[in-house]
C-alpha cells in the first residue's frame, strides 16, 4: 500500500514515436525537434518535482502537440499501439497503491489528462490503480479540482516515514464488529498527514474496508478461535504478533496490521471472538 517503484523509463522517444505514428508509418501527429525537446524537458521537470503540479509541465512550446498527445494515450488502451506500455506497468504492481487490497486494472493519471495532456503517455504519471479508487480519485490535483484539498501522495516519488500512521480503531459489541480507520499525524509532517488523510477520506476506503476485513477474518478464523480457546491474554498477544509478522511483509502501513493491532486492543473480540467468527468446528473423532 501507498508506494510503488517508478517505471525504469526506458526508451521515451519511442514511445512517442510509436503514439504519434500510425500503423501504416504515416504520422498522427510529426512532433518537430523543439517540441521533442520540450517533451523530455517536461518528464523531467516532472521527476524533479515528484509529480506535483506547477504551470512549467504545460509549456506554450507544446500548445500545438498538446491535444496530440493527450489523445495519444488511446493507444495505451487495449488494442492500441502502446497496449504493451499498459501491459508493463499494470504488471509491475499486485495491488493497487492507493487502497492496498484493489487489483489493478486501470491506469491513473496522476495528473490529470484533462489538465496535462503533454504527461498523458508519461509512463510515471501512470499509477496502477483498481477501478473504484481510480473513479473517486478523478481529476483531484491541488489548485486544479479543488484549490484547497491537500491532494494523494504520488505512489512512485512519495517517501513516506518509517512511523505507525494508519491507525483503526475496533468497536466490538454483541459480535457487530465496526472498525475505522484514520491518520495519525503524531510523528509525521503535518502537510503528509492531511494528504493521507484526505486520500483516505476521498477514496471512501472506510466504506470499502468492511468486506476485506470480513474477508480477511474468515481466511485467519481457524487461527483465531483456536488461539482464542486457550484465553484471552493469548488471543490478543497472537493478533499482535500477526500484526508484526504483516508488518514485515507488507509494511508498518499495512491495513491489516493496523486491523489486527486494533483488534488485539479490544479486549472484548478477544474475550469473544466466536460472536462474530461464529463457532469453531472440532473435527470429528
Ligand atoms: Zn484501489
């Protein structure tokens, strides 16, 4: 969750020349050298800025190529020129960065198409996201959608502290099992706080995290209720271990572990796990 390794940009002037180049070798669009040149310019002021927006990533070198290129990133649907340039970079990632359990079927424009059609086919605007946070994310840019939202962390250049920031808390009555999850900005910046937190809140993940955690309970359910039969004591210090074993997997941020870390505190699931995972079932003798 959160981070990604950025896409090892390769060869970019045949990317673009594979975008603005039909099939038949005729040209879509004949970028001329200067505005070759100014598209690299902007990939990489782009990488020196990790990816955040500023008005010199739309330069009035590329007004005539910019509708070009926004259109461009067509063929990096399926079936297109650069289907394979798709192909790559939703390969380079199991699961979606901005949710941590999504799969990734679609590709987000970091900043958005509508805004920066010069970066549309840059591979590390690029984020393999899953389609329901995608669809939310939309065209969220700081200054652009919304001058006042903090904006996402960029998954490839954003680096996050080595702290505890997601943070769940349980509620566990009568076997209804309500968790809910926040940033806790405590040890880190304050500015990186309110973009995880925006982020959180933008992508409605507290509505979309009860099924997984619904999920994920029932594959540990065996685990769980076995331990939960030798105490209560024993149940909370297993779900806190398991916290520290996701933890070294899949990083401090983990939704799991901040899931497993908030069950081990609410003493009443672990008084009581069966209320909610339901009985377990001795095998037959
Ligand atoms: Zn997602």
């Amino acid at each position: 969750m959160w981070n990604l390794t950025p896409d090892a940009r390769g060869d970019l002037d045949a990317i673009l020349d594979r975008a603005l180049t039909y099939a038949n070798g005729l040209p879509v669009y004949a970028l001329s050298a200067v505005e070759r040149g100014a598209v690299h310019t902007v990939y990489q002021l782009y990488d020196d800025l990790l990816g955040q927006p500023h008005l010199d990533l739309a330069p009035p070198e590329l007004n005539g190529a910019r509708q070009a290129l926004q259109a461009a990133y067509d063929q990096v649907q399926v079936g297109g020129r650069l289907a394979d340039l798709r192909v790559r970079l939703l390969a380079s990632a199991d699961i979606c960065p901005y949710c941590g359990f999504g799969e990734p079927r679609d590709l987000d424009h970091y900043l958005p198409r509508s805004a920066y059609g010069e970066l549309a086919i840059y591979p590390r605007n690029l984020i393999p996201s899953c389609n329901p946070c995608n669809n939310a994310k939309r065209a969220i840019v700081p200054g652009l959608d919304d001058a006042t939202a903090p904006g996402f962390i960029h998954p490839y250049f954003q680096t996050l502290p080595d702290q505890d920031f997601l943070r769940a808390d349980a509620l566990y009555v009568d076997g209804a099992l309500q968790v809910s999850f926040r940033i806790d900005a405590a040890n880190i910046d304050p500015i990186l706080a309110a973009k995880l937190q925006f982020q959180l809140d933008r992508l409605k993940l507290n509505e979309r995290y009860p099924k997984r955690i619904n999920t994920y309970l029932s594959e540990q359910r065996v685990g769980i209720l076995q331990v939960g039969t030798i105490g209560e004591a024993a149940l909370r210090t297993f779900l806190e271990a398991s916290a520290t074993s996701l933890s070294n997997d899949f990083g401090r941020n983990d939704w799991r572990v901040a899931l497993l870390r908030a069950l081990a505190a609410e003493v009443d699931f672990a008084r009581e796990p069966e209320l909610y995972l339901g009985p377990l079932q001795r095998p037959v003798a």
